[in-house]
C-alpha cells in the first residue's frame, strides 16, 4: 500500500465556508484518482506544526499515486492554502493491540501523524535502534489501537522528513493522556528528539498532528514497504 499524508496551514482558518469548500475539493480530486474512503479534516486543539486540515490517502501501489499526483496537487494549489507539509510513502511496519479494532467495542475515533525529519549524519544502526524502540511503544501503551512506522520516500513543505509515524485512539484522551505522558515515551524514545541527549538524531521540528475519523485509516496488518 502506498500512502499520503498532507498536512494544510489554511490562509484564514477562521473561514468556515472556505474551509468546508476546501474540504470538499480534495476529497472530490482524491476520489476521481480512486482513493477509497480519502479522509480530509479539521485537524484537533494540541497540534503543533499540523496545520488546519489533515489529508491522508491510500492508495493500491505507487504508481496509482503517480497517475493521479498531479490532479490531487491541483486541488492544493488554491489561495484558501498557504503552506503544505507532506509526506509520500509505502506503508511500513505496522500494527493492531485492540482484539475489538474492528468491531463496534472500541472503534479508532482518532488518528495520529507525526512527520519528522532524521539527521543525514546519523549512522544507519542508530536509526534502526530508534525505529525498534518507537515500534515497542504500543506495547507499553494499550490506548494506541493501530500503529505504523514508514520512512519516506517524498517529502516536502518545512523540511526533508525521513519517517512518518501513525497511531489510531478510540478517543483523544488515549493519546494526550496515556501516550504523551507514559514513560516509555519520555523516558526512551525521546531521547532521540531531544537537543540536550547525546543520543539525539531528529532535527529540525516535527509535524504532530491528529483529527477525528469516521473509520480505520491504518492497515492492523505488517508491511514491508
């Protein structure tokens, strides 16, 4: 599966009918380029640097999203748009916690990106031990219902992001609560985030953003990208 996650800082979010219309522009484009249930929304109070509206679309392979990239780019280029964080990529390692993920007892009503951005110094084994330790956290935190880690093949906007890293919540509250504040969290992983820890291999700022969503966005099931 090859995957989208655009990340749009609106010119006037306060523009309700502007903001809806815009809604409705790029769930239109990414339909008529056969994405399947494309979600576009309003992104939640406690993002930072995730803009106003979170686009995330799946699609079959790469190339579907080659064939139809240009049509969901002319949708973006609008003047209610004014800067697009974004990242293209095969989905990675992925998975499920919940044994109701996909029934009706604790449906995913939240979904999580984080886009950030690797140091280009940072040796291949210190990367590979960060992605371990991010991939142990939903061991630890039993709110997160679905996750995956993928690295990136395209990026743009603020800066050149390497990894995108995806969680379902089946409410707010499980990722602003348990997830932020559990010390696997604090404790491991960001310490590769952090400017005072030797151990620090992220740069630049990252991209937290989070939305409501009708449905599952995240495929519970592993896959090498």
């Amino acid at each position: 599966m090859y995957k989208v996650t655009c990340l749009l800082h609106l010119a006037d979010p306060a523009d309700a009918m502007t903001t809806e219309m815009t809604v409705k522009r790029l769930t239109a484009a990414a339909e008529a380029v056969g994405v399947r249930r494309p979600l576009v929304a309003r992104t939640l109070p406690g993002a930072r640097n995730g803009g106003d509206l979170l686009a995330h679309f799946r699609f079959a392979s790469k190339s579907q999203w080659l064939s139809g990239r240009e049509a969901v780019h002319e949708a973006m280029s609008c003047p209610a748009i004014d800067h697009i964080d974004s990242a293209e990529y095969h989905g990675g390692h992925a998975g499920s916690g919940c044994a109701d993920y996909h029934g009706d007892a604790n449906p995913s009503t939240v979904y999580r990106t984080l886009l950030l951005r690797v140091d280009d110094a940072a040796a291949q084994a210190e990367i590979e031990r960060f992605e371990l330790a991010t991939l142990q956290m939903p061991r630890h935190i039993p709110t997160i219902q679905a996750w995956q880690l993928s690295r990136v093949d395209r990026a743009g906007g603020t800066s050149q992001w390497t990894h995108v890293w995806e969680q379902e919540y089946a409410d707010v509250d499980g990722l602003l609560g348990p997830y932020m504040k559990h010390p696997v969290h604090w404790a491991l992983v960001d310490q590769w985030f952090d400017p005072e820890s030797p151990e620090q291999i992220v740069k630049d700022r990252v991209c937290h953003s989070f939305c409501t969503i009708p449905a599952s966005v995240i495929d519970p099931a592993p896959v090498i990208g």
